[in-house]
C-alpha cells in the first residue's frame, strides 16, 4: 500500500445554494489537485447547506433533497473529480424513491459514485430518517470509512468502523460553537465574524477556546489514538444560517498527533501524506489485538432505549 496525499478542505457554504457552493467545492479541489493532492473532504451538507434546514418542511426538505447516485450534484462532483484526477467526499440531503429523507456524504471520482454513507444519528429537521449500516470502502488501496458529525460522538461508532478494516476515517461536521452543558460552551458572537479584517485576535481567541478548538481536542485526537486509524476531520467556516463555525478542519494520524489544520478564516484546505506504516506502529493497533471481547460483549449489546433531544431540531450538538 502507497502513500496517499489527502486534503481536507472548509468554506463558507451559502444556505440552500448547491450551485454556488459546487463551485468552491470545484475551485478547492482543482487547487488541491495542482498541490498533488488525490482526496479532498469537505463538510457535512457543504452541497446543501445544513443549520437553515431546521425551518424547512418536509416538501421543502424534498425540494432540496437529491436521489443518490442519480441527482444533479453526484453528477457535477463526477465531472470536477474527472477533470482535475481527484477523490472527492461531499455531503448532501438525500431522498429516496418514497420520498424518505437522510443525510449523506458521498464518495465520488472519475467514474462516479464509489460509497454513500447515511448518517447514523441525524437531527437538525424532524424528517430526517436514521441509518442503518456502517460503510467501508477502497481508495487506492486504502480501506476507509465515513462518520458524520454526532456519530462520532458515540465511540462505538468508531470502534466499529475501524473493527469492518477502516485504516481511515471522514468524520466531516458542521459542529462547535454553540450551546451546551459542557462548561465553556456557546454561540460565538457572529459580529466578530463580519469585524474579523480589522480585529482577527477576538475571533481566533473565540474559536480557539472552549466554544471551539479547545473542546475538539477534548475527544477527536482519542479516535483517531485509541483506534490507530487515520481521521480526516472537515467543518465549515463562517456563518452556516445564522450560526457561526469555526472551521480548524484537521487531518489527524494513528498516534492522535494533527499533521495539519487550517488556521485561515478564508475558504481553504490543508494536506498531509499518510503513510501506512504508522497504522501498525501505533498504539492503538495493538490495543485492537489485546481486546477481550468475551468480556463485554453481552455489555455492549445489551438493549437501550436512544434518547433524542427536541433540542437538536433547532441546532447543532456536540
């Protein structure tokens, strides 16, 4: 297995645009494949849009939403992913043949569609429909998997995902810097935002801090640790609806070090070689091999009843 050049991209995507968000989606990788990049990520919804969705209806969400593999978007990232020789994972509103409604992340390259992943744990609009299956997939010999947002949060998850092979994960969010009952949480004043050319300190200072960055690395350097996998980590910049985020879209490796994260308040990207090596040097391919699962397996499976929070219809969660 070779070495693979990934890049992982954030933006400011414009609620409800696929064209125009297509278009940075087209322009950043175009400029990570000049750079020898081979994949780029990009947010949850960063076709769509996301935090706006929370007012829409269901015949709005079906408007908006696309079939997958055959809507409009797969076909636009085919032809970005053809024209500059790029892997590209994006997220949308998907609806299928019912009309049932998900949120998805795509894989996409030369020659289509390569996986689809249904998020797990969806919130934001009531009429989004959970799914039901992990997914694995190749990248030029690399098994990869894709978690959305509020999946990662549940370590089964990851553990279970890394367990079906995956040496990589995508774990693109629309996420931080919103309320919680973790100390330090909260909206970030978008005011900062739109001041950020002449005072850029109060911003960084905010998105930096427990609102932000600080409570990011509370928990997503211990996935990448405790499974020696690889994470590629993607989140907006800017204002998502009314909503700001704070970007520090990261790629992390098996030892839970960042081998490079974007600091930029423009929409950018950053990139990293992984290398396969470090996948079995790392401590958490050896804690995979030590596991007991006769211990607790019974455990882990036992029934529970999931709770969601009305909450999360009306923003995001951490």
């Amino acid at each position: 297995m070779n070495t693979l050049k990934v890049s992982t991209a954030q933006f400011e995507h414009k609620s409800g645009d696929k064209e125009y968000n297509l278009s940075v989606i087209a322009r950043l990788s175009g400029e990570a494949a000049l750079q020898g990049s081979e994949v780029i990520a990009f947010h949850e919804c960063s076709i769509t849009g996301y935090t706006f969705a929370r007012k829409l209806s269901k015949e709005q969400m079906l408007d908006l939403a696309e079939l997958i593999p055959d809507g409009e978007s797969i076909a636009r990232l085919q032809q970005i992913a053809a024209e500059n020789n790029i892997v590209i994972l994006a997220g949308l509103f998907e609806k299928d043949e019912h009309d049932e409604l998900y949120k998805a992340y795509v894989c996409v390259d030369r020659n289509g569609l390569v996986a689809k992943y249904r998020k797990l744990h969806p919130f934001i609009n009531p009429n989004l429909n959970p799914g039901s299956a992990y997914c694995i997939f190749d990248i030029k010999g690399w098994k990869c998997g894709i978690l959305i947002c509020y999946d990662n949060n549940i370590i089964e998850n990851v553990r279970a995902t890394s367990l079906l092979g995956a040496e990589i994960i995508f774990m693109p969010h629309v996420t931080m810097c919103t309320p919680s009952s973790r100390p330090g949480a909260g909206f970030v004043d978008p005011a900062l935002w739109y001041n950020r050319k002449n005072d850029p300190t109060s911003l960084r200072l905010e998105f930096n801090g427990m609102k932000g960055r600080d409570w990011l690395m509370k928990w997503i350097p211990a996935r990448a640790y405790d499974n020696g996998i690889y994470v590629v980590f993607a989140n907006p910049v800017g204002m998502d609806d009314d909503q700001l985020k704070n970007g520090c879209s990261m790629i992390i490796d098996p030892f839970g070090d960042i081998l490079n994260e974007c600091q930029s308040f423009e929409d950018s990207f950053v990139s990293a070689e992984l290398t396969p090596e470090k996948l079995k040097m790392a401590g958490g391919y050896r804690y995979r091999e030590a596991r007991r699962p006769d211990l607790y397996r019974h455990i882990i499976g036992e029934d529970h009843h999931p709770v969601q929070k009305v909450i999360w219809l009306n923003q995001d969660s951490e």
